[in-house]
C-alpha cells in the first residue's frame, strides 16, 4: 500500500512538471511568433470578453459595446495619463487687472517752460512701460545684526509661497491730459495756500522757501477725482504748474514748520487765544456734489489716452475758483499770528486725529518738546486711491543719512526747468560756436591724405543732422544758421547726385546713393505742419524720466511687494495687547498709552467685512519673574556709529532688545498659556498679541526699530525720550522720532504681521534677487513713510491688505490644483480602467471647471477694486478647490486596484508534440491504477 501511495505521489509530481514545461514552452512560443494559443482564454487583449467590465452588468447587450465607446476608448488609452485626456494641465500665471489713471496737469502747453505732451509722444514712451509683472514676495530675515530685508541666502530659506507669484498684475494705464482751466486752478492754489517756511525771513519771496498745506491740497485732489467720477481706478497726478516768481521754491507740508512751532512755543499770549478759541469754518465746504463722468468704464487697454475739454471741467473749475478767492480774502488782513492761529484751530478741527491728539498734549503740557515739523516734499500720497509729483516744486532729498542706497536726491525727478529749459532758445552766437566745435571735432579724425570728398560730404552730414536735431527742431524763433543750413543741405544733394557717374569708384556710388536715400524723406531744418513738434535728446530724456518714474510708482505704491509668507482672511482680528511695564499701576489707563488712539489705528488696518477684538492687559515685570527674566534675557546695547548731515561723526551707545532671542523667551512661556488668549485655536478669529514695553531710558528693538513683526507676534517699545535721533535724514536735517508716542510704528509692524505690508521704499528686485530701496515713495501721512509722523491708512495700503488675502487664497488654490493635475498625470490610462473613470469624469471635471470660474469671477471683481466682494469668494474658493483635490485622490484610490492588477496569461498549447507525453502518463497510470487479480489465499 505504501509503494503505491509513493508511486502515486510521483506520477502526480511528474504531471505537474510537464504542464509547467507545456505552459512556459507555449508562453515562450507565443512572445516568439506572436500567435495566441486557442486555450487562451484570460488573455486581456482589447477584443478579449473575459475580463470586462461587461460582465457583471446583468443587462446582456451591455455586452456589445458601440462604436462611440470605441472611440473613446482609444481616445482614453492614447491620452497615456488622465490630465492629457481631460486636457489640464499645470497653471504657470494668472492675471489680475490693475485700472490706473495717469492725470496730466499743465502739459497743455501753459505750464512751467510752456511744456506740451502730445498724443504721439505719450504712445512712444509710456507704452513702452511694463504693463505685466509679477508680484512678489521679500524673504523675511533672521537675526537683529542685519539690515532690513536685504541680501538674503535664500538656499535655506522654506518659503510657504513662492517668492515670484504664479499672479500676475495687469495694468491697463489711461492717460489724461487735462485742460487750462484745471492748471490754473492747482496754480492758484499754490500761490495762496503758500506760506513762508521761516516765519522771521524777510528776504525777497524769490530766495524764501515756502510751504503748501497738504490739507488744503488733499481736498481739491479729492474733489476732482469724485467729480470726474475716476474712484474706480489707482490715480496718480503728475503737475506742471507755472512757478510763480515770487515763490520759487516751495514744498507740500501737513501741520506746521519748525519756526512756526517756536514762534507758539515763544508766544504765550498766541496760546491763550488758541486754547480758548472755537472751532472753525471750513474752508472747502461740500460743493461738489454734481458730477462729470470722465468715461464710463476704465478701458482695460495697455495704454489709452483722452484729452479733457475746459467744458469737462468747467462747474468745477467756478466752485473751487470761488472757494479760493474766499480763502484769499481771509488772509490778506492777516499777519503771521494770526495765520499760524487759524492753521493750528484747522489741525484741532480737523480729520487728523494724529496731529489732533499730538496738539493737545502739547498745548497742554506748554513744552511742544514731542511736536516736530514734518519734511518738505514735491510728492505725497493722499488718503484715497490718488498719489501726486509735482515737477516744478522742490527739489528735496530724503533716505538714510549714511550708507543707504536709492536716497531721494534732488535729481531723483524728472525736471522740466533743468531739462527742456537747459537746451530750449540759445542764441545765434551759441548755435554758431556750437556747430564750429562739432565741425572741428568731427574733422580732427581725418587726417592730410586719407580722405575723399565723398567722404567728407558723409561727415558734414553727420555734424548737420546732430545739431539740426539738438537746436534746430521745435524752436519757436527760427534760427537764421538752420535756415544756412537748410540751403547748404540742397546743395549738398546736387553734389551727391553727381557722384552717381560712371567716372566714380563703384565704392563712392555706393555712399552716395546710401546718402540720398537717408536724406529723402529729412525735414530736419523746417516743418510747416508742426513747427513746434520736439523729439529732442532733452525731451526724450525727460519722457524717459518721467517714464521711469511712473513705473516706480505702480511698484512701490499701487501694487508694492510684500513680506514673504502666506496671509489669510479671517472675520474677526483679535488684538492682544500685553502692556509690560516694571511696576503695577492700580488701572490701565493710567499708563502713557492712548489706548483709543490705538485701537482707532489697529481698526483701519481692517477690510469693512471684518470686526475687530481689542483685548489690553497689564503685565507688571515685578509680578511675574518669568516675563522679566526673559526681558532680561533679551536686552542688550551696542555701540552705534552715527555720521550726522553736516558731517559730524558721533558714537552712541543704543539700548535695544534683541528680538530673536525675546521671540523664543516669550514662546516658552506661551507653552505654559500664560499669554494665550480665548480666541488662539479659531479658524474664522485670527489672534494677534502685541508685546508692548514701556521702559524709562531709550530703548529700540533690534538697534534701529521702534516695533518689529514677527512671524507670531509683535513687539513694540516705548520709552519717555521726546526727541530721539534717527539714522535718517530729510532736507538735510536728522529726522527725530518721538519714543514717548509709538504708534506710527506699531501699526506699521502690526500690517506687516497682518498682511505682510512693508515700508514703501522696498520692493523685490527680480534682477537682484533680493530687496532693493527707492525711497522716493516713503511719503504720505500713513505707518510706512518717512517723511510724516502719521498714522493714517491710505487706501492703496488698504487695497493692498486686501490683496494680500485674495493673492494667498489665489495661490494656494493655485498650488493645490496643480498638485492634482500632477497625480492626474501619474495616472496611466488602460481600456480596463476606462468605465470605471467615465463613472468619475463628470464629476471631475465640473468640480475643475468650478475652480476656474471662481479663479475668474475673482479676478474680474478685483480689477473693479471691488475688495469686499472678492473677500466673500475666497471661502468658497477654498472648499472648491479641496473638493476637488480630494476627488481626484478618490478617483485615484478607485483606479488602483485595477491598475495594480497584472496582466497574466495563461495559455495552453496543443500540439503533436504533447500527445506522446498524453499517451505515456496515461499507460503509466493505467498500470499503476489498473484492477489486480485477488490472489488465492493459501494457508
């Protein structure tokens, strides 16, 4: 029995080994000659009925597909991936539209030096302006030894977005040129808005510097911009008003000069009238209330240009002639103490609430110690979306007093007087030397034989054609010498006509054909059409200027840089105010803090659609060991070399706190939730604490800073020093920062942590790979300029919080959907996964189109500076785009069984040579197996 079981064991092994050898010959034969076997039966080829999705349909004609199916079938399998078949692809930009106004005031040809733009120069310099760039970010930078944002490794740096966006500004630029009767509206109010900087100069008005009220100026920009109804776009005013002679020099200022403030401190008597007087009329009262549509819509071109008639004008132009002619009433019977007691009533009554408060305390207190002037400017950027140059005003000059780069220079404008008034009319003795010098110096280089005449014909030329487009062109007195030259050039042509002989070298031929066709169409020295048409070197320098100077504009104030990271829209912000101070006091308010005044500055920081939650604590150092250890911790002093304006070298020693170091000591004790607010883990409520140290000596944050942002918090610091000098320099004076009153530079760092705001004079330079400085911007009333104390948030700062928002949301959209076109494109499409991705298609694609409608309705509502509207998308923007990521992950994980499954064969061959082997382990089985005799039992 056991020899059978052994022998039966074998036979088993033995047919098994010979199936195993049937089948890889047969697999082996088949990759060879390419024929399938007729056992094959699980083959998955594309007519194969076995493994098909047909089969476990119950209804039997699913399983004949039809010919559209087919086709889509070998659509699907010849896309190779999903996201080829569905046609996405990676989205590399996405363009956000940008209206801007470009306002000519006085270049219809009665400004300064008579100045005209026309339509054709504009077209030639200002389309030539980068209407497309990309928004970026500046890579934050650790440690307090470093210049602000500057050089920065960026290899080990991880940046939450990109540092050149995927988004892109579009900036469609319309130029205005505006009427006579407008420039001599912004003329005359100059001459009377006007004051003498130097109360006690009595010098000629000529030689005088003299102020104009900002103020006064804000509303008249105002007015026009809502009576032409361009609120709709970013406007930036470029003026060239005709100087007056008898104030030359003069410069924009809000508030008072430094000689007025010590003619109130000086005058007790000038204070009791101010302190017991009322409030004052307003000197532009709300007239404006008709309004003139300049155009219906912004046009969204690359450039455009309209020419404004004096009937487009003409009923603002008589309201605010009249409001001036009031006001110059009330100044003629004026003298000076009169004069500085109606602008110190205006500032008391007036929408500053900064310079309000400030005036306050210090009539109060007497010592005017914290009241300084502010710089004298020929730019400013007001409250709303509008931002002026003035050409003729200045120039002045701002920055860092040492070491800085981009410094505001008196040359950093475009001049017009320094320009086109350098070369305009000289006289016929000048023009004579200068054409003598260009012929000496032109003919120096030939020397005694080298020369032919043809050769000399092409030089003589070459001088006429230079010095007819440097003195001859645009002159409106005709100079006698062009009109020599003019005649010579006639004759010049016969000669070059003769040269066309056989008699000549072909080489000379060649020149003067050359010539001729060059002077053909040459109307250097006379044009009856324009005879004042002007493309000289000067003009085209100043266009050029002018040019770049616009461009800066757009970068640096209406669609700036921001700090690197990713800023997201919460409903509510919740301020945390820590107020750190060495000893209690029995109540908050007793601290030298305006708490109101705060709170005023922090909201505005806010869109319309968010509330604000202002929550101040006290936290006294002598009750908490913890917060004054880490205060501790993080003091330090450094000696600080100071090179002042009139070049005197000094050393001072500067207390500051290092932030880094305050930043981790503060973070440890926020494990402990000593300093965590309730409002910390909600996803609609973001929380930001602000660490505010009220110290007694001078102290800075990080040597140079009042307040400084940090990627979790704020610190701000305030000491009792009035007048603390900075490193920076206005007008040839060190700048002096009030210590007692940080406001101004909380609000700045506030924004910054908010939305990643930062100072105007910075912007990311592609070129350089790192920040660059231009500090002809840091102007306005407003938390990121130099030039003012104030604190008031312009709308182009608000717009750009609010694009901050849309930027991050658009971004991380961006990137989240790129992220799964990627997986779609990993996915290799197969007949065998065609059904089951049908059943997913429609789903997947509305949810794609989706996305994309949100990513342009956005878009469109943005370049209508419709911020408020675009904020209510980004939630939905952002559900729709994880929705859709997390659908393409579904499909994925649907389409992976199948796609993991291999492909087997298995196939059975049949053929002569298999029947012997048939035939033998039949006959061995036959033997083994076959019935045996019972044999006899014998005993």
């Amino acid at each position: 029995m056991e020899s059978r079981f052994y022998l039966g064991s074998i036979l088993i092994y033995c047919t098994l080994l010979l199936f195993l050898v049937t089948i890889d010959g047969a697999s082996y034969g088949t990759h060879k000659r390419g024929i399938s076997s007729v056992f094959s039966l699980f083959n998955l080829k594309e007519k194969s009925k076995f493994w098909n999705e047909a089969v476990i349909r119950r209804d039997f004609g699913d399983l004949e597909t039809s010919i559209s199916d087919k086709v889509g079938v070998a659509n699907y399998t010849k896309a190779g991936n999903i996201a080829s078949y569905l046609k996405l692809s990676e989205v590399d930009s996405m363009y956000l539209p940008v209206p801007v106004n470009f306002i000519f005031i006085g270049f219809e040809g009665n400004g300064n030096r008579e100045f005209k733009l026309r339509v054709e120069e504009l077209q030639r310099w200002f389309t030539k302006i980068d209407h497309i760039f990309e928004h970026t970010r500046v890579p934050h930078i650790s440690g307090a030894f470093t210049q602000l944002y500057k050089n920065i490794d960026d290899k080990v740096q991880q940046h939450q977005l990109p540092i050149i966006s995927h988004i892109n500004y579009n900036f469609s630029v319309h130029a205005i040129q505006m009427g006579g009767k407008v420039s001599s509206v912004f003329e005359r109010a100059i001459k009377i808005l006007a004051r003498r900087e130097n109360v006690s100069d009595t010098r000629d008005g000529s030689d005088a510097i003299w102020q104009v009220d900002v103020d006064m100026m804000d509303v008249l920009f105002t007015s026009l911009v809502d009576y032409l109804q361009l609120e709709s776009a970013y406007n930036l005013f470029i003026l060239n008003p005709k100087p007056d002679n008898k104030k030359a020099k003069y410069g924009y200022r809000r508030g008072l000069s430094d000689s007025e403030i010590n003619f109130i401190k000086e005058n007790k008597s000038l204070q009791g009238k101010i302190n017991e007087a009322g409030s004052v009329p307003q000197k532009f009262p709300d007239l404006f209330k008709s309004k003139r549509p300049l155009y219906e819509k912004n046009p969204m071109a690359k450039f455009a240009w309209t020419i404004t008639e004096d009937t487009d004008t003409v009923e603002w132009y008589n309201l605010c002639l009249d409001a001036l002619n009031n006001l110059e009433k009330l100044y003629q019977t004026k003298d000076t103490a009169d004069t500085i007691q109606i602008k110190v009533m205006e500032l008391l009554n007036g929408k500053n609430v900064d310079l309000k408060l400030l005036l306050e305390k210090e009539l109060k207190s007497g010592d005017f110690r914290g009241l300084h002037a502010e710089c004298l400017t020929d730019t400013w950027i007001g409250k709303d979306r509008w931002a002026f140059i003035d050409l003729s005003a200045g120039p002045f000059s701002w920055g860092p007093a040492v070491g800085g780069e981009g410094v505001r220079t008196e040359l950093s404008l475009p001049n017009v007087e320094r320009t086109i008034g350098a070369v305009e009319e000289i006289s016929e003795n000048e023009a004579e030397d200068r054409l003598q010098d260009a012929i000496q110096e032109r003919f120096s280089v030939f020397g005694d034989n080298d020369h032919q005449a043809i050769d000399i014909l092409l030089a003589e030329i070459d001088i006429y054609e230079l010095f007819a487009f440097k003195h001859c062109k645009g002159r409106k007195v005709k100079l006698a010498l062009c009109e020599e030259l003019d005649a010579r050039m006639t004759d010049m042509k016969s000669e070059l006509q003769s040269f066309q002989d056989e008699e000549y070298d072909e080489s000379h031929r060649r020149k003067a054909v050359e010539a001729l066709k060059r002077m053909e169409n040459w109307n250097l020295f006379s044009d009856p059409n324009e005879p004042f048409q002007n493309y000289t070197v000067a003009r085209d320098t100043f266009l050029a200027h002018l040019g770049a100077t616009l461009w800066g504009s757009m970068r640096h104030i209406i669609s700036p840089s921001i700090a690197d990271g990713a800023y997201h829209y919460y409903e509510r912000i919740s301020f945390q105010l820590f107020l750190i101070t060495p000893q209690k006091v029995r109540h908050i308010k007793q601290l030298p803090v305006d708490l109101q005044a705060l709170q005023d500055g922090l909201s505005s920081l806010l869109l319309p659609s968010q509330k604000i939650i202002f929550s101040p604590y006290m936290l006294p150092l002598s009750e908490d060991p913890a917060l004054a250890m880490a205060f501790s911790v993080a003091r330090r002093a450094a000696a600080v070399p100071l090179l002042l304006v009139n070049g005197t070298y000094r050393k001072t020693v500067s207390s500051y706190l290092d932030s880094s170091i305050l930043q981790h000591q503060l973070r440890r004790l926020n494990e402990h939730q000593s300093l965590k607010g309730s409002h910390a883990h909600s996803r609609s409520t973001l929380e930001i604490p602000i660490f505010w140290f009220i110290h007694g000596d001078p102290l800075l944050v990080d040597k140079h800073y009042q307040a400084k942002a940090l990627s979790d918090m704020v610190i701000v610091v305030q000491s009792e020093e009035s007048s603390w000098e900075s490193n920076l320099q206005c007008n040839g004076q060190s700048l002096l920062w009030d210590l007692r009153r940080p406001i101004k530079a909380a609000l700045a760092a506030t924004s910054e942590h908010l939305a990643g705001l930062l100072p105007l004079h910075l912007v990311y330079s592609q070129a350089h790979e790192m920040a660059v400085e231009d500090w002809i911007w840091s102007v306005g009333c407003n938390p990121l300029s130099i030039t003012s104390p104030g604190w008031h948030i312009s709308r182009f700062q608000s717009d750009t919080i609010a694009r901050s928002y849309i930027i991050t949301s658009l971004e991380e959209s961006i990137q989240l959907v790129n992220f799964a076109v990627r997986l779609l494109t990993k996915q290799h499409t197969s007949d065998q996964t065609y059904k089951l991705f049908r059943s997913q298609e429609r789903e997947l694609v509305n949810k794609y189109n989706y996305v994309v409608s949100l990513w342009r309705r956005i878009a469109s509502v943005t370049g209508e500076l419709r911020y408020v509207d675009a904020m209510r998308l980004l939630y939905t923007l952002e559900d729709a785009s994880n929705e859709f990521f997390h659908y393409v992950n579904e499909t994925k994980a649907l389409l992976h069984p199948i796609n993991c499954t291999k492909e087997r064969r298995v196939q059975v061959e049949f053929d002569m040579t298999t029947i012997p082997a048939f035939l033998i382990v039949l006959g061995i089985l036959w033997l083994v197996l076959r019935p045996r005799r019972a044999k006899p039992k014998i005993n």
